[in-house]
C-alpha cells in the first residue's frame, strides 16, 4: 500500500526567522514546505512545480505579494493562496481577498490560526491532492461541487440568464473565505443563496447558522453574538456560548445586517479582523473560525453616506457581493418558480401536489408580486387551501380581481416622493374578506398621519405612538411606507 502523497506549500516572506516559524510549524502537521525570500524566487519555484497552498507576505523586497495572486489567477493555477499582513491593515486583507486569495493572516501570525487555515485552504480543494500532475495546471481551476451543495444550487429555481449567473458565481465564491454580501428585495431568497454558498463550500460538513440581526434587543445583541459567562447580568445562570462560536467551522449568516446598531458595528468589526471574541464576563479571548455571510434589503451604500452604517464594516463585509433578483425582473421563470413551490408546499403536508391551469398561471403573471418568492409561496398556499380539485383555477387565489391589480412596489423613483393627502379610510361594512390586509391598511393609515403630523420626522412619530425608533423602522420597511429621501431620525 502506497503512502499518501504529502501535501506541498510555498512560503514567501524576505523575514529568516519567519520563515523559518512558519517551516517548522507546517513540518510537524506532515506538509512538504518549500520557502523562498522575494517574489524573484517564488516565481522560480511556481514554473518548476505546482504547490497545494502558497503563503507569502504582502510586502516583499522586489515587489507586493498580491502580483503573485495575480499571477496564479492569470495562469488558472490551483493553488490556494493566503496573504499575510499588517496588523491593522484593514485595506490590504480587503483587496487580498477580491484579488483571489483563500485567507488572510495579520501579523503576529498566530501558529494555531496558520495551522486552521492552511487545513481550511487544503479541504476547500475538490481535488485530491494525488490526483494533481507535478507541473501544475493541466487541472482547471474550478470544479464540481460536493453532492449537498448540488441539491442547493438545484433549490435556486430559475433558468433566467440572472439565475445561472447567480448559480455560477455561488460556486466559484465557495471556495475561499472572504466574506459574502447578498443585496435584494425582501423575499428574494437571500438565505436560500446563502445556505447554497455553505453548502458548496468545504464547510458544508460543519454548522450553518443564520441570524436576524433585526430581531434581537438591543440589551441583549451582545450576548447573543459573543455569548456569556455566568453571572455577568441579572438571569444569567449558566455559560453560553454566542453566535459565533456556535458556528465553529461553518457558516454564519448575518441577515438583516443592516438593522445592526451602530455600536454593535464597532464590535462586529473587531471579531472581523481579530478573529477572536470575548464573551460577555469573560477574561480570556476565544479564536474564531467562522466563514462570514451577511445580507440585507437595505441600500448599505446610502446607509453609510447617511452615517447609519459603519463605513469601514461596509468594506469588509462587501469582498463578494451577490445580489438576488427580485420576481418582476425574471418573469420567464415565475411558472416553473411555481410548480417548484407547489411541489415542496405539498410535500411538507403530505398532499398530492396539484396542476396549474392556464387561467391561474395567467392571473399570476399579472400580479405585481412585490413581496416577491415569499408572496408568491403564500399566494399558492392560500389556492390549496381554498381548491377543492387537482387543478389550480384563478378563483382559487381569492378576490382576483382585488389581487391582479396591485400597486407597484415603493423601491420606484417615485415612491420617494412625498406622498399627498390620503381619504381616511371608510368603515369597511360587514367583516372584510382578507383580516390581515385590511389591518395593515388601518395601521398604514395611522403612522402615515403621524408622519406627516411630525414632518416624517420618524423620531417625533414614533414617540406619538408609543413606540420606539427600532419599531417604528420595522414598521415602515414592512408596510412599504415611503418616506422623503431627506427624512431623518433626529428628534
């Protein structure tokens, strides 16, 4: 029985002792390591044979680290690369990142986290490290990805040059650990997106772990984020442990991630470059080893020009960003989007799954679907509910003629604009056909006079009501209130 091919790595640092470090360090996990002082040499050893990973310094004697990434991205190489840099260096871990490099590494190098990631690096590689012919890149640089992350890839129904180009690119993302932004309209399906970018990745086998950052009170985010030691506030009984350390080894999805508060951004920041959390009433630090996904509905770049979002987060969330289409955009696949639905709704209750008819199909293509896959997922579990044969008709959705015509959604231009002066509405006479409709209208109407009362002040508003400025937020957003771009929160 042959023993298994050593896995081979490429150090570059112009620094003797640390490469003498990070030899010795990489020597006891079993790897075949290779050093080279400066770009020159790097380049020497890269066209005499082909590496599994390649570590090297930002700053090099005759030049930067990055050109070498370039290189290898150029030369559809297979190598996993993993830039070193300063301490602090926020600009550089970003860019080493979109350049293609796997990881990052700030200086002083811890050696565990240099071990976590040189593994990270090799089981990211779909190809067995037996399988790679000695000079390099007759191996195309990507590859199928594992079975799981198939059945994911298959869950994202559409066949719109947006969907495979949202499909291609989930693949080609998984592969590294730069951070992922997913951008669109609610009910697009950005946690589906970013449940496929774990499932594709090497992390598949480890947890994934989603969050809405909206929905967490504001005295206890920190807790939930970095966990807490017992005793460090009143009700805290036992240790327990945070987000991040319940995602060791996989995937946190942070969604919503623009309703974080500005002084959580701080610290969400510092777990980013860092790596390392302190709970809450602890004394020591604990390593982090996450793959970090965020998304949101919200417009982060204005947020940020507005001074609601941390412009320095922005820039190390947005390394990837994906952005999921909302349902006007990719009409062609609103019938297959439908069957797909129909199927998975009917197999959860155990129904057998229904046809649907020209008329229905018809009736949904005229529908504006603001709210997108999710409205469209509840408009279809209404029909079932209501059909009482094996073919969806159009009366089966309910009051078509009420539905078919809704107003578009407030993300157009003119949504932003003030509106004008509304009828108070009429009492409804008898008991009104959809409850929760005709409540969001009655709650519409009230915070929209309580708006225009204050001069869309929202601060002011929200203290007419009884509520908070978070409530008030979330309540707008929900019930598709628009307000002028110039509305500010201050009171």
């Amino acid at each position: 029985m042959t023993a298994p091919t050593p896995t081979s790595i490429l150090v570059v640092d112009d620094e003797p002792d640390l490469r003498t470090l990070y030899e010795l360090t990489l020597l006891r996990e079993g790897h075949e390591v290779v050093s080279a002082p400066d770009l020159t040499q790097a380049r020497e050893w890269l066209a005499q044979r082909h590496f599994d990973v390649l570590i090297t310094d930002m700053r090099l004697p005759d030049g930067l680290g990055l050109e070498l990434l370039r290189e290898l991205g150029a030369d559809q190489r297979t190598e996993k690369s993993i830039v070193i840099t300063a301490y602090g260096s926020a600009e550089n871990a970003v860019e080493a990142l979109k350049t293609g490099a796997f990881d990052y590494l700030t200086k002083p190098v811890d050696l565990k986290q240099l071990r976590t990631a040189v593994t990270s690096a090799l089981q990211s590689q779909r190809y067995p490290s037996a399988m790679r012919p000695p000079s390099g890149n007759a191996i195309p640089r990507s590859a199928p990805p594992p079975p799981a992350g198939v059945q994911a890839l298959e869950r994202i129904v559409g066949t719109s040059g947006c969907m495979v180009q949202i499909r291609s690119r989930i693949e080609k993302v998984a592969t590294s650990m730069a951070p992922v932004l997913i951008l669109g309209e609610s009910g697009t399906g950005k946690e589906l997106v970013a449940r496929a970018v774990h499932e594709c990745s090497h992390r598949a086998s480890g947890p994934f772990v989603a969050v809405n950052c909206g929905a967490i009170p504001e005295n206890l985010i920190e807790a939930e984020f970095f966990g807490a030691r017992k005793g460090a506030f009143t009700g805290a009984t036992h240790d327990r442990e945070g987000y991040f350390l319940a995602a060791k080894g996989g995937t946190l999805f942070l969604d919503e991630i623009g309703d974080l508060p500005l002084q959580m951004q701080a610290k969400l920041l510092r777990v980013i470059q860092e790596r390392r959390v302190r709970p809450l009433g602890g004394v020591q630090e604990e390593a982090v080893d996450v793959r970090l996904v965020s998304a949101t509905h919200r417009d982060l770049a204005a947020l940020v020009k507005s001074g609601e979002f941390r412009q320095d987060l922005f820039y190390r969330l947005n390394v990837i960003c994906l952005r999921t289409p909302a349902l006007r955009e990719r009409r062609e696949d609103l019938s297959e989007l439908a069957h797909a639905l129909l199927q998975r709704i009917c197999s959860e209750s155990g129904q057998p799954v229904p046809e649907l008819s020209g008329t229905a199909l018809a009736w949904l293509q005229a529908c504006e679907l603001p709210g997108n896959v999710r409205e469209l997922e509840n408009l279809l579990q209404r029909a079932l509910a209501l059909s009482s044969g094996a073919v969806l008709q159009a009366d089966d959705f309910g009051d078509t003629s009420d539905t078919a015509m809704r107003p578009e959604s407030p993300s157009t231009a003119a949504a932003f604009a003030v509106p004008a002066p509304e009828p108070e509405p009429e009492p409804a006479a008898g008991i009104p056909p959809d409850l929760q409709t005709y409540l969001d209208e009655q709650e519409r109407q009230v915070l929209l006079k309580a708006l225009k009362e204050t001069d869309f002040n929202r601060t002011a508003a929200a203290a007419r009501l009884g509520l908070n400025l978070r409530q008030m937020r979330y309540r707008i957003q929900r019930l598709g209130i628009a307000t002028p771009a110039d509305g500010d929160d201050d009171a």
